[in-house]
C-alpha cells in the first residue's frame, strides 16, 4: 500500500462513525474475552473526582484560565471516563481503539482519542520492525504511558504533553525499526522511527492564542476547542474570519506532513528520546472558518531511574507556529514556544508521590496590534496516590500556576496571576484480556 492509497484510506475516516466503532467494541469485547481472551481485551475506566480551584475563567468556557477548572465548575463530578479496546487480529497484527467521555458541553458526549492498527512483522533479521496505521499521537510524551493516554504519575499532564493532548494527533503511518547490538550485551536498544500524516493543519492555533496550560483533558478527534475571546478574531477585526475555536483534527492544505526521531533504551531503567516535528502546513491556508498553521518543533525527553529507585523524567520542546499574510517581515501570527519539566516520582508498595516543576515561554516575532501573545510562566504539582485493590486507586494532586500574559488585559484580567487547584480522585479501573 502506497502513501496516496494510505491517505484516501485515512481521508475517509469519520469521527462520528469512529463513536459508533467504539461503542461496538466496548460491547463486543467481554463477548470476545469470553471465548479467547489472549486475542481480545478491553480497560476502562472511571473518575469521580473533588475539586477546589482558585484562578481566572476556565479556557473551558472561552475564557483565558489556564486550569480545566475554575471557582464556577469545582466542586464534586466526573471528570472522566474511558474505555481502550484491543484485539490480535493476527500473530503479527493488533487493533487498538481509545474513546474518552466528558461532561463538559464540549463535542460529543465520548469520542475517540486513537484508533490504529499495529503490525509487528516476523523476519530472520536481528532488526524487528513495527508499523501503525490509524489516528495516533505522535510519539512525544514519558509521562502519559497508561491506559487511555492516563499519567500513573500524576492527574495532570505536563505543560507539553498538555498541549500534545489538546492539538497533537497525527492521522497516517508510523515506521519503527529497532535493534539490541549482540556487542553491548544485549542490554542496550536503539530504535529509528518515522512518521507522514495528515490532518493536523491547525495545531499551534491554541499554543498561540490561548498559550501553555497544565490540566489532565484530551482532545478528541470530534472536538472542537473554544479560544479565548482574542480581540483580533471578533466580528470587524482583522482575523475575523477565524470560529471562536480550533478544530484540532483537520485537513486544509493536502500536504503531508512528518516527524522523525530515535531513541536509546537501556534495561528498561534509562531511555532517551529525540523527535523533530514539522506539519508542512501553507501558513496561507483557510478552510470552514480555520486558520492552517505552520507548527514545528524539536524535542527531548530523559527518563531513568536514580539512586532509591527514584524516578526522573524531563522533557523539553522548542518550536515555532505562524499564520497568515506576511506584514513587516513576519506572518499575522508568529510566535515562537519553549517549554520543559522535571518530574521525580517514588513508588512505595501500594503508594505513589510524585512531584514535576514545568517553566513555560511564548515570544513574539509579529507586531500585529491587539494580538500579544506572549508568556512566561512555571508551574509546581504535588501528586500522591494510593492502591486500595486493582481496581480502586485514590489519588490526591495540587498544582499552582505562575503566569504572566498581556493578553489578559484584553479580558479585563491581570496580566500575571497564579492559579491554584486541588484534586481528589477516585479512580476505578476495569479490565479484561
């Protein structure tokens, strides 16, 4: 199968009819894991959670907040629930299905997150491949690596990987090849991977307009995300061709686009990670009231263990995104982003605290007026969880939020506030397979 034929294949994929795939499998697969259960499985799972938050207007609500919730939406909910589906289709080829559910008037009550096939090709060489196919997130985050792109660290992402989660979705095909050189022992693993996908033309729109957040909620793929009430995109102003809200998962300009990277694994206590990503997308392009933006960026993430089996992990982006007509020298919208994490984490039998310290820096190379979109900000989460059985946790999270943004003079806010939020969570979690 040629690239083109890969495209027309993901081209005529439709997240309302993904939202009846899901519900599908989440009741076919206990029929399934019935009869065969090495070849059929499904996890869900479900968070009943208290929230106290202290900070401006949620970006929920079209507004600048940097927290998923506010002083308007705390109090007792449920904050999330979701249900991943897998299945051996073949000795070398799985099935893998995630939809999230949320009640929070955004999109459709469930929606898909990820939905690819994986194959993994026996061959006679010392080299072992791997090829996905579907809707996926690009291959970025150390932290998000449970079920359901859950942290088994802490509830909330990082600042990156929340942004991965916002705008991040790559729809199209990822190539993994992999060796253990017999010379070093066997112990050491080094992999090259590569990816072409469409449909992710308006990522960087909510880095931009919106800025870095830190909040535990996935975009997905049926979503569309409001934007705060940016002066430049209301009704007579200069981008006011834009919707109150970024589709993430949209294609405007037909052109592919990629990221590559490579990783070095050791005995499963130290990996690295490189990537660089690039959507290729015509900085010119409009479509259905979105704006087409070229995003790319570099990546690094660390992850190993220390002395007392404590855990690190860091990551650390540096990229641009810009929009629109070229106006001295600069598009419309030209920004360029950094952010990058420290997380140490130590897991004490059926107990886990973690702790992460993210900085965060948007600059400017446009000088459109009424459109600042500069930041700089950190943020402190204190995270603690306990396993009452396998399928009840309790988890406890505090976070605070430093930021400093000019735009929220537009809003009528401070331009410099720090949010505060604490969690509480009960967290049940299902499975079978």
């Amino acid at each position: 199968m040629n690239l083109r034929a890969i495209y027309r294949l993901l081209r005529s994929f439709n997240p309302a009819r993904g939202r009846q795939v899901v519900v599908l499998c989440t009741f076919a697969a206990p029929v399934f894991a019935q009869t065969e259960l090495s070849r059929y499985g499904i996890e869900s799972g479900l968070d009943v959670s208290y929230v106290n938050a202290n900070g401006n207007p949620s970006w929920l609500d079209g507004s600048a907040g940097k927290l998923r919730y506010d002083e308007d939406t705390d109090g007792l909910m449920l904050s999330r629930a979701w249900v991943e589906f897998h299945a051996r289709l073949a000795d070398t080829l799985d099935a893998h299905v995630a939809a999230v559910a949320y009640d929070d008037g955004i999109g459709s009550p469930i929606d898909l997150t990820e939905a690819y096939l994986e194959w993994r090709p026996l061959t006679d060489s010392a080299n072992r491949y791997r090829v996905k196919v579907g809707a996926f997130y690009p291959r970025v985050s150390l932290e998000n690596s449970g079920p359901g792109w859950t942290s088994p660290y802490t509830i909330s992402s990082s600042a990156i990987n929340t942004w991965v989660g916002e705008e991040l979705r790559a729809y199209g095909a990822e190539f993994t090849v992999s060796r253990r050189p017999r010379a070093l022992g066997g112990t050491h693993s080094f992999s090259l991977f590569g990816s072409v996908f469409y449909n992710n033309d308006t990522a960087g729109g909510l880095i931009a307009w919106k800025g870095w957040s830190v909040h535990d909620r996935q975009s997905r793929l049926g979503d569309e995300i409001p934007l705060p009430p940016v002066p430049q995109i209301q009704p007579g102003m200069w981008f006011d061709l834009q919707d109150p809200y970024i589709t993430p998962s949209l294609e405007i300009d037909n052109t592919y686009g990629y990221y590559v990277g490579g990783e070095w694994l050791v005995n499963r206590r130290f990996l690295l990670r490189v990537t660089h990503y690039d959507n290729r997308t015509d900085p010119f392009g409009y479509e259905d009231g979105q704006f087409a933006w070229h995003t790319a960026f570099d990546h690094a993430g660390l992850q190993t263990t220390l002395p007392g089996d404590v855990g690190l992990f860091s990551q650390w982006m540096e990229g641009y995104t810009a929009w629109g007509t070229i106006i001295n020298g600069a598009y419309a919208v030209d920004v360029e982003f950094e952010s990058y994490y420290v997380l140490l984490t130590k897991a004490i039998e059926r107990q886990r605290v973690s702790a992460r310290f993210d900085h965060f820096t948007i600059g400017e190379n446009d000088q459109v007026p009424l459109d600042d979109n500069t930041e700089d900000g950190h943020a402190v989460t204190l995270s603690y969880r306990f396993e009452l059985s396998p399928l009840v946790s309790l988890a406890a999270e505090w976070l605070a939020i430093t930021s400093r943004r000019p735009a929220w003079a537009y809003f009528g806010l401070p331009i410099e506030k720090t949010e505060r939020q604490l969690q509480l969570s009960v967290q049940l979690r299902f499975g079978s397979g």
